[in-house]
C-alpha cells in the first residue's frame, strides 16, 4: 500500500522517544510542535498501523521514560493545602515518571504500555496500554486497514486528538481546583476498565470501530494502584463505537476529520456521589478536526491545528433510587471544547481553548455547592520544544517547557466565585529513550 512508504518515513505516535528510534526520524516528523501527543497526518497513519513501522534495524527493546516537573500558582490559596503536603498555594511538584514499553512487540503487532508514578498523589499505577494487531488489503478496488486493539481507557486508541484521551490541554496541573462535573467517556473510565475491539479504514475515508469493555471490580483496580473508591465504579460490560470520514488535499497540505462515538455504561458515580446508587450513563459525542502544513515535505514547517468536540450525556437513575436519594431520576450533562494551535517551525506552539460544561441542576445528585455543574472557561498556553529537529543536538532525548493559564468564568455553577481557581501551570517535560 501507499501508505506503508509513508510510514517508513513516520515518527512517533506519541511523546516517547522508542517511537522516534524504532523509525530512524525525529519527533517532529509526526508531532504538531515536535512533541506529542498532538499527531500530524503522518503520526496517525504510525498509530492506525500498529507502531510497527520500522527502519528495518535492530534498537533493542523499545523503551522509554518521561518526567514532569511543574509549578503551580492559584489566584487565591487552597484552604488545607492544594493535596497532602502541598501548600495552600505557590507549589513546585513532580508531577510524574512514566516508563514505556513503545514499539513493536511482533510482525504486524505493536503497542503502548504506559506504567506512571504520580508524584503529587504518591503512588505507582498502570497508566495507558493500547496493543494492536493489524493487516492490510483490498476491498472493492481499495486499500483497507484492519486492526483489533486491547485497551484500558476508551479513546485512548483514537488517532484524533478531538476525542477525550489525548485532547488539549496535553498536560495540566495536579495542584489547582477543578470542575467537579464530567461525562462518562471524558476521562471517567480511564484505567478503571479492559476492552478490546476492532477497527477498519477503508480508501483513507472512512474510519470504524466497535469495542467492548469490562469494567474492573475493587480488587482488580487496587493491584493495578488505582483507587476504587475514586472515580466511577463498574464491573458490567459496555459498548463503544467510533465513525470518521476523513479528507487530506492540497497535496497533503489540508486534512480534515469529522465523526461521532458513542459510549454506555452502568456506574456508581465516584467521589461519593449518588451514595453508591447504580446510575445508567450514555453518551453520544460529535468531533472534528482541521490541519494545515504549510509545507508537508518539510517537518519544521508552520502547522495549524484546531480541534472540536461536543458530548451529550443522559443519566437516568432507577425511580426507586432517585426517591431514596430524594433526587431526580434523570440527568443530562454536555460539554463541549474548541481548541486551536499554530506552531512556528516546530518549535513554538500557542495555544488557545475554550471549554463549558452545562447540566440539569440537582443538590442531591451533583456534589457541587449549589448542586448546578456548570462551568466554562479558556485556557492559554505558550509551549517551547528546542530540539525533536533534524538537526536537534539529541535524537534518543527531547523536552517540552510550556507556560498555561486557565482562566474560568464560571465554576461549579458559581459566577462570583468563579476566578479564585484561575491558575498559571508553568510545566517541564522531558522524554528519553534508554
């Protein structure tokens, strides 16, 4: 296939630098900003093909280690401290150290195994894991891609970063308040449950997936560190389902992506939310994305990229239930995220988001103040990349230091309260291969 030549000139599909050796080409090859997990046309076709494209040399065992580093200043401090022994502002953190396996595992198989320390919570836990098995062939007079992947955190294997798992903004502080409402599919079941599923792109058009997940009990959570109790909570089967229809033009200058997924689940909402009552969730998204390189034969050229999302959830519990909590038996939630970005010469990116959350307000099920989930706000970023180049002095290492502000108009439905959690975010993260 024509893509396949393409590939062999592919980098990483994320920020790791086993990706980068593996295929013999820097970060910026496939990395809008020369550092993921943004992805260029080139980084999605690398993920899509399992993260098996190669230079045909032998690396060793493709692994890899990142660490964040960061400093965090809230408009007004934290009553207690922002976490256990932090501050009640002003606060320097690790914020982490992940160790990867990236790469190719077998001929046509690959993957992503992601095992992270959280600094700021103190703990070690299996982080991202997305495997893949993939073949190539014909259908009706075109080129098709057929791929299964095994995977702990829906999106995760998503090669937009329109979708939840890899979407803007790619780092963000441990140490600042944050709204307390969330769907499902954005972030809620990450790592908290196992799935495989299966996927094809046929005529580099269309995108299809269908995977089923099984949500992990307490035991199962705890040995692989995370906490049961702190997040939502399912061990039944759920279904997810992914469409895409994909446009490049302008000899590869343009590229453009718009699609829907789809997400539903039974959960017991985390945080002590809904006292342990099971809550049917589903969600139904809509997301698009939009690329322009200036010049797609040259790596550090300028590159724009925008992304979209929108997400509807329906929450409905049992009447039961809802009478013995004394709250409403259904609920609705939407969010909805619009980012842009423009990197100068792969080494300078600005970026710029604005996100809102808005639901049916309700005390007894909502654990805000007011029992409203509404908030919304922009986010502002300035990130600098001084190698991941051609010519970059270090090819098996590279670093990322960004400045972010998070400035809210609103929070937990709160409008006069709201800019006592405005934040700066000023982050170092850097990426090595062994």
């Amino acid at each position: 296939m024509t893509v396949l030549a393409v590939l062999m000139m592919a980098g990483p599909a994320f920020a790791v630098p086993s990706f980068a050796i593996q295929t013999g080409q820097p970060c910026a090859a496939c990395h809008i900003g020369a550092f993921g997990p943004q992805l260029t046309p080139y980084g999605r076709d690398f993920k899509l093909h399992g993260y098996t494209a190669n230079d045909g040399k032998d690396h060793g065992l493709p692994l890899a280690m990142t660490t964040q580093s960061s400093f965090t200043h809230t408009m007004q401090p934290q009553p207690g401290g922002a976490a256990p022994g932090f501050r009640d502002n002003d606060n320097f953190a690790f914020d982490q150290l992940s160790l990867y396996y990236a790469g190719q595992i077998a001929p046509k198989v690959g993957g992503f195994i992601e095992l992270n320390y959280d600094g700021v919570a103190q703990k070690a836990a299996l982080n991202n894991v997305d495997i893949r098995h993939v073949s190539e062939g014909q259908l009706f007079g075109q080129d098709v891609l057929i791929g299964i992947t095994a995977n702990n955190n829906p999106t995760v294997q998503d090669p937009w970063n329109s979708t939840p798992a890899w979407g803007f903004p790619y780092n963000q502080s441990a140490l600042a308040p944050t709204p307390t409402a969330s769907t499902l599919v954005d972030g809620g079941l990450g790592q908290r449950v196992a799935g495989v599923g299966a996927y094809t792109m046929w005529n580099d058009f269309l995108y299809l997936e269908g995977d089923v997940y099984k949500g992990l009990n307490a035991r199962t959570l705890t040995a692989l560190g995370q906490v049961p109790d702190d997040g939502d909570q399912t061990t039944s089967f759920l279904p997810y389902a992914r469409v895409a229809m994909i446009k490049d033009w302008g000899d590869k200058m343009h590229h453009a992506e718009i699609g829907a997924y789809a997400l539903s689940a039974n959960v017991v909402p985390g945080g002590g939310q809904t006292l342990g009552f099971n809550v049917h969730k589903t969600d139904i998204a809509v997301d698009a994305t939009y690329q322009f390189i200036s010049d797609p034969a040259k790596v550090t050229s300028d590159r724009l990229s925008a992304h979209a999302t929108y997400i509807h959830e329906t929450a409905k519990l049992a009447w039961g239930d809802a009478l013995a909590l004394g709250a409403f038996s259904d609920h609705w939630l939407d969010t909805m995220r619009f980012d842009v970005s423009y990197s100068i010469a792969a080494t300078v990116t600005p970026s710029m988001q604005y996100f809102r959350t808005i639901g049916m307000a309700d005390a007894a099920y909502w654990a805000t103040p007011n029992g409203s989930p509404n908030s919304d706000g922009m986010i502002v970023e300035v990130a600098y990349v001084p190698w991941g180049k051609p010519d970059s002095p270090f090819q098996n290492m590279n670093v990322r230091l960004a400045v972010q502000y998070v400035k809210y108009f609103s929070f937990d439905g709160s409008y006069a309260n709201a800019n006592r959690n405005d934040h700066f975010y000023f982050s170092l993260w850097t990426a090595v291969k062994f």
